[in-house]
C-alpha cells in the first residue's frame, strides 16, 4: 500500500487538436460590383425596396417604354409620396434611367405632383452619356415646361403666373445640371421660359451660370443676352444691395490677387 504511495502519477497529456484548414474553393458572399445595397431607413422604406425590386424583375425581360410604363404603374402605383420619389432616386442611384422615366410617368398622375425644377436636375444629372438619353433629356424639359404652363405652377394663383415665386436655387440648379450635360438648347429654353417671359427674380449667380455657361457652349449671342438681362437687374437693385455686391466682388478679386 504504501509502495503504491510513492509511485510516480502521470497525467494524461491532451491531444493535440486538429487544426482547422480551410476547404479549397471555399465560397465567399459579397457585392456583384461597386454598387452599394438598397438603403433603407429614411431614404428608403420596405415598401419602396419591394416595389423597386418588383419593377426589376417585370422589366428584366422587356426594358422597351411602354412595358417600364406598363410595370412601374403596376410596381409603384400604389406607393406614398414619400415612397416613390424615394424609389426614382433609388432607380437613379443604380443606373436604371429609363425605369427611374417610368417612375416620373407614374408620379405625373398622382394629386400631388407638381413640376419641381429640382427633381428634373436629378434627372438630368443622372442621364446617362448617350445620345438616346441626350435626346431624352430634352424631351424631358420640354415636358416640364409645358407642366408648369398647363398646372400655372400649382399653388401659384392665376394672377401671378407659373414662374413668380419659383425657388429660385432650384432653377438655378436645372440649369447647371443642363450646362453641365452640354444641352446649351434646352438651358436656354428654360431660362428664357422662367426669366424672361415668364418674369422669375433670380439673382446674380444665375446670370452667371448662364452666361459662362452659353459661352463655353457656343452661344455668343444668347450669352450676350444674358449679359444684358444682368446688367438690368443690376440697375434695378436697391443701393444698399448694389454696394453689398460691389464689397463683395471685392473681396473676391482680393483673394484672387493674393492666391496669384
């Protein structure tokens, strides 16, 4: 017994474990390419997504205009204010223009829509570089010319016309996207449309987005209009705002001459 006292124990020694391996070709899930996922949350509710993704996959066979029509109307149609200009931004943001088209087409026939300067720019911003989407483009702003002729603004009275009280950084914006895009014709269209007939106060940074912009395009004569257009208004501001702009420019030509 007391041999078996003094014996020596051993303790077992764990094995070693089987270090795990990776499989050959293991599969990895991830992003078919750069674009990014559906957002929701503010931007983006679950009945938008579903919608959006309902247009996709009825369009996925046939992208022609009357059958993105056709299945926009059917996809989106029963969507929120909220929902659908969500969904054409989202239609925007992946690349589908001319769904994002069918989109605006389906927006045109809801109570609330009124023609919005800033939601056109999007569109314009977002046309692809073709000559398909260039020639769209303009059709597009000749559609919402003759909107805001035939809805006379929408709160807008009669009286007034349906370019006075036009926010005006939005018109501004229309036009930079159009300058931008190289469609001199169609930002002309809607600067003579809302300024010169149709009696729109812009200020002086829409003169010259307007005459810098005809001026790179080619159109010597319409820049000069506009030259004139500002050298008007100019005479029209109060003296206070005129010497406000005067300090103003300035400042600027200060800074320029420093950088220099």
């Amino acid at each position: 017994m007391a041999s078996l006292l003094f014996q020596p124990h051993t303790t077992p020694t764990a094995s070693p474990r089987a270090v795990a391996r990776p499989r050959a070709g293991a599969i990895t899930c991830g992003p078919r390419d750069n674009r990014g996922p559906l957002q929701r949350g503010r931007s983006l509710s679950t009945e938008a997504i579903h919608a959006v993704q309902s247009l996709k996959r009825l369009t996925a066979a046939d992208r022609s205009p009357s059958a993105a029509r056709g299945a926009a109307s059917a996809s989106l149609g029963r969507l929120l204010r909220a929902d659908l200009l969500a969904a054409m931004a989202e239609l925007q943001r992946q690349g589908h223009w001319s769904l994002a088209l069918a989109a605006l087409h389906v927006a045109r026939a809801e109570p609330w829509y009124r023609p919005d300067p800033e939601l056109y720019a999007t569109f314009v911003s977002s046309s692809p570089p073709s000559e398909a989407a260039a020639g769209a483009v303009d059709a597009l702003v000749e559609a919402f010319l003759e909107e805001k002729e035939e809805r006379r603004g929408g709160l807008i009275s009669e009286s007034e016309g349906p370019w006075v009280g036009v926010d005006v950084y939005k018109l501004t914006r229309l036009v930079r996207a159009l300058v931008a895009k190289g469609r001199a014709r169609a930002a002309w269209r809607v600067y003579e449309a809302a300024v010169r007939r149709g009696g729109c106060e812009v200020d002086e940074y829409m003169y010259r987005v307007m005459a810098r912009g005809m001026k790179r395009l080619g159109l010597e004569a319409e820049a000069a209009e506009v030259e004139a257009d500002f050298a008007e208004w100019e005479a029209r501001v109060s003296p206070s705002a005129r010497h406000l702009l005067d300090n103003m420019r300035a400042r600027e030509s200060n800074k320029t001459t420093a950088a220099a």
